[in-house]
C-alpha cells in the first residue's frame, strides 16, 4: 500500500473536531472528554481508521479513541469522522510506546492491534506493538477482566504473539484462529481494516487472537 505523504500535506489535524491536540491533560480523565460514563475502547495503530470508525458506528453506547503515530495518516482518519458527524471516538497523534502516560488505571475496556508492522528482525522485537513489554503497559490501564484482540495476516509476528501472550502471566489466551475468514457466511459481520481486506482479497489467511487480563 503505496503512501504519498506530499499528497496530503494541506491537511491539518488541528482541523479535525476529534483530534485532542495534548492528550496528557486527560489522563484519569477521559470520561469528561465524551461527557458518558461509557466503555472506552481503543485501537493503536489505526491507520486510516476503517475499522474503528465503523467500530463507533455500530455501538453509539461505546466510545473510541483511534492511535496512530504518522500524523497525515491520522487525518484521514479524522477527515472520515468529520464527514460521518461521528461524536463518540477521539484520534491522538501518538506512540503505543507512551501510552501509560496518557491513560490512567482502569480506564479502557478494550484493545484493538491491527496488523501492526511486523518488525521482523529478532534484534528490533521489543518495537512489536505485542511485545511483553508492552502488554504490561497495557495491563495497567486495561480493566480487569477485559481483552485484547490481534489480527495479523503476519504468521511470524502472529507465533511471536501467542508466545508473548502465553508467558505474560497477566493475561490468559481465550481464542486463536488461523483462518477468520474462512466461512465466508461469518465473514461477512466481522468488521475490517484497511490491510485485512487488502490480504484478505490476495488470498492470505487472517490470524487473530483474543486474550483476556486476569
Ligand atoms: C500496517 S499499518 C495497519 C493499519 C491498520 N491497523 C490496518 O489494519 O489497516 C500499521 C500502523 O500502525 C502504526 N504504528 C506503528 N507503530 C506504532 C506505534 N508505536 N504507535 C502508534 N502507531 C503505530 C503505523 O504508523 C501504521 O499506520
């Protein structure tokens, strides 16, 4: 998926009612963001948005906060939630690796990771957004008892993964799946991401799996 940044650089995130601009201020806090009480969920590494935009289409009762480090990525993201009117999701220019400096305990019920660049030499495993490390980031501001789902096309990255999952004492694997699309009855209600469909449609199976916080 070829990116010509020069092709969008008239766009601005500060133009995009969801763009928080100094998402530290709202640690602990996001729930005056949405003014709701409501579960918070979030993808890290969102791209362009597909998958969590139609996320907070489906589920107005939830809210979202959609993650992306490349900012011109991100606006396009925000362009997509501006034409649609959407009130209920949030984009933050930043890097999973901070994250525990913008979200407090306790504060999100879900995370999405979504084909996450692979980083496929072993010695740059620690910048895999599954990498132990991370997950225990994740842990702290996770509630109890909420999951983490992953899909990759990436079988190397996916076997990394479940390891990762698997010697993290906490969280616990609850599914794995090596074909997600394979009945395409079921296929058509799972809600997709830009690289998914383009694997997807080149005849690549789609990996996922959901593990829960103990
Ligand atoms: C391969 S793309 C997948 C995009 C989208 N999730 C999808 O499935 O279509 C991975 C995205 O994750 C973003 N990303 C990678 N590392 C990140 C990090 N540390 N923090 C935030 N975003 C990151 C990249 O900029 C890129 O847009």
């Amino acid at each position: 998926m070829r990116f010509r940044r020069s092709h969008y650089s008239h766009l601005n995130l500060l133009d995009y009612d969801a763009y928080i601009d100094e998402p530290q201020d709202y640690k602990g806090k996001w729930n005056e963001v949405f003014s709701n009480n409501n579960d918070l969920e979030i993808e890290i590494g969102c791209g362009k948005g597909k998958f969590i935009i139609e996320h907070a289409l489906r589920n107005p009762n939830k809210n979202y906060i959609a993650i992306e480090k490349v900012d011109v990525i991100l606006a396009l993201c925000g362009e997509k939630i501006n034409e649609l009117g959407l009130k209920n999701i949030r984009i933050l220019n930043y890097d999973a690796n901070k994250l525990e400096e913008i979200f407090d305990e306790d504060e999100i019920s879900k995370i999405y990771l979504n084909f996450s660049d692979p980083w496929p030499k072993n010695k740059h495993q620690k910048r895999r957004l599954t990498h132990s490390k991370l997950l225990n980031v994740y842990y702290n501001f996770l509630k109890d008892a909420s999951y983490i789902e992953f899909k990759t096309d990436n079988r190397n990255l996916f076997e990394f993964s479940i390891n990762e999952f698997i010697i993290n004492e906490k969280y616990n694997l609850e599914s794995v799946n090596l074909d997600l699309h394979k009945d395409q009855e079921l296929s058509k209600d799972i809600i997709t991401t830009e690289y998914e469909d383009k694997f997807k449609n080149m005849g690549n199976e789609i990996y996922k799996l959901v593990s829960k916080k103990v």
